[in-house]
C-alpha cells in the first residue's frame, strides 16, 4: 500500500476529516487525496463523504489494504486476485531485493505442497507466503516452519476452533484418538542460500478459513466446516502475521510454543523419514531446530524432515 493511502486510513481511523486537512497532513494535493480514496473505495472500504469530510464505516473483509490497515507487524502486504503459487510470487520478490513482504492471494491455480504435491486454493482461503532474509545459518531455519504452524493454530484456537500440530507443520482439528483428524493448514518453507548464510527464507501458509469441506481434499476441513459462520480473514491474517513476528524475535520461545500445540507428541507414530526409512515409535519430544525425537525398540531416533502419521491407540 502508498504511504499516502496508508496515512488516510489511519488518519480516517481517528475520526472524520476534510480533503484539505488530509493534503496537508501528507503534503499532497487534494487531488491525489481523492484519488486514494476513490481507490479505496473500490477495494470495498466505505468512506463517506459528510460535512465533517470523509469519515470511514466498515472496513472490507479481505485485500492488501484491508490486511496491511491495522497490522501491528512490520510486513509490507502484496496481494493480488489470483496467481499461480504465492510462494513463487514471493521468489520473484526476493530475485528483486525485497525484505519482509507478505503475498497474500484469493486463489492459486498451482498451489504447492512439501515435495510438489498439490494444494487445493479456491477462493476463500487465506494463501500467503512471507519473504524474510534472516540473518541466520541454514541449520536453523526448521525453526520458522514451526513458528508459522504455532502462529496459524494461535489464531484458529482464537477464533474458536480446537485446532494443534502434527510434526512437523500440519494443523489439525482432531487428534485422531477418537478417529477424527483434518487437516486445517499447512505450512510449505523454501529457501535459498549457503551453510553459514541465508539469502531469502519463504514461509508458505496455507489456511483453510471460509471454504466448504466438498471444496476440500478428504480429511481436510476448514474454519467455517469448524465454526458453522464464515471468519474475518483480514483479522485472522493480522493475528497470524503478528504472532510469527513475535515468535521470529524470540526463537527461543519457538520450541515451547510448539510443544504447548502439539498433538503429536506422547503419541505413537509412524514417520516416513526424507531419506525414505520408515520409523515407529513413541513422538517425546522435539529439539533444535525442529528434529523430532521417537522412542523406538532399537532406542532413540532423531528425525529431521518426513510425514509423520499418528497411529491410532491399540
Ligand atoms: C503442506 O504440504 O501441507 C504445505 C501446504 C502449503 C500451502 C501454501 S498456500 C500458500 C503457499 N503457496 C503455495 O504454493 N504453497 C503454500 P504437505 O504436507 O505436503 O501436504 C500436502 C497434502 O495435503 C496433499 O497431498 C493433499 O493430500 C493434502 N491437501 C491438499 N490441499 C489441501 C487443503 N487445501 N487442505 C488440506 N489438505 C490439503
């Protein structure tokens, strides 16, 4: 979003105001004013204008203005109607310099999963990727996956749903113990850089929200099959982006938050590991940066990347 259309919506947020009061609050001209707030406008913002000059009503419920409007994290929003995958605009971004941009989308047309499975993205959904360059070895990355599945269950519980993470990035409703368990999200991260040093990291979230369950994979779900009423993505997004910025500050705090979430650990599963062995056993515990540690006959196995599934009490 322009500074300038930023500046209005938060001006307008404090109370009513003239186009003049605005021009010279942003050193623009009126003109320019009117122009943003026609923009505006047309992303579904309801600005009126009365004697007191332009006042804000509702605020739309999703869009790059809508999300970035009120955001108390420091990511610029790139949102777009429709495209391929955001991950792949995010990459693009990243080939030109950019830092800290979220891309947020209506709908994928080639939306992806880990290892390229597909990833159903009709519109409804909340598709996003966020570009950061942190300033860390690679060997820690596994750490925002985390983060990312600890900050999109923060705001599903908030919202109302019982939702917790299978190892290492599945949100879930369910934890399968009763023979119920859908998949809500999933976080797809992708990086590029050496050892020592990391030149872009993208986090990929994919979040279910207002979608019916038949435009959904088998064993997925979403927040309004949860709920039974749609929910404010706008808000949802804020709550998710806000969370993972404060977890990003703290990594520290990252692996007893996803602990706290987890619906994996205590539990016996079976781990299909990246290097194509299979692993049963009891979950006990995750450790830096996001191995997963499993209890096995032949001892303790440390996992660093696979699927893991959790396997139903005997
Ligand atoms: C994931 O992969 O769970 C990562 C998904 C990340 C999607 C986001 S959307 C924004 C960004 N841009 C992208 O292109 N991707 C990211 P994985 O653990 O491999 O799970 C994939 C499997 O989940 C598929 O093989 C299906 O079985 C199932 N699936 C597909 N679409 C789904 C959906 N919408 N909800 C629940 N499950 C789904």
């Amino acid at each position: 979003m322009t500074d300038t259309r930023h500046g209005i919506l938060e001006a307008l947020a404090e109370g009513p105001r003239s186009g003049e009061a605005l021009a010279d609050m942003l050193e623009v001209s009126r003109a320019a004013v009117w122009k943003h707030v026609e923009a505006l406008r047309e992303q579904g913002f309801e600005i009126e204008s009365g004697p007191d000059g332009y006042a804000l009503g509702d605020v739309p419920e999703f869009g790059g203005d809508a999300i970035q409007f009120g955001l108390d994290a420091p990511f610029d929003v790139e949102f777009q109607e429709q495209v391929g995958s955001t991950n792949d605009v995010a990459r693009d971004l990243a080939a030109d310099g950019a830092a800290d941009v979220v891309v947020v989308t209506e709908e994928q047309t080639g939306g992806r999963g880990r290892l390229d499975r597909e990833w159903a993205s009709p519109p409804g959904g909340i598709w996003q990727s966020i570009l950061l360059r942190p300033d860390r070895p690679a060997a820690t990355i596994p750490q925002f996956t985390l983060a990312a599945a600890v900050a999109v269950t923060t705001a599903a519980r908030e919202a109302g749903v019982d939702a917790g993470i299978k190892w290492p990035n599945d949100v879930l409703v369910g934890d399968g113990r009763s023979g119920r368990e859908a998949k809500l999200a999933g976080v797809l991260t992708e990086m590029e850089g050496e050892a020592d040093r990391v030149e872009w990291l993208i986090v990929g979230m994919g979040i279910n929200a207002n979608l019916d369950a038949e435009a959904l994979p088998d064993e997925a779900t979403s927040l309004r099959a949860e709920l039974g009423e749609d929910v404010n993505r706008r808000l949802f997004v804020q709550r998710v982006l806000e969370t993972f910025d404060d977890l990003r500050a703290d990594p520290d705090a990252i692996l007893d938050a996803w602990r706290a979430d987890a619906l994996t650990l205590g539990r016996e599963v079976r781990v299909e590991t990246a290097s194509g062995e299979t692993v049963v056993g009891t979950a006990t515990d995750v450790e830096r940066p996001g191995t997963l540690l499993v209890e096995t006959d032949d001892g303790v196995e440390r996992i660093h990347a696979g699927d893991c599934e959790h396997l139903r009490p005997t």
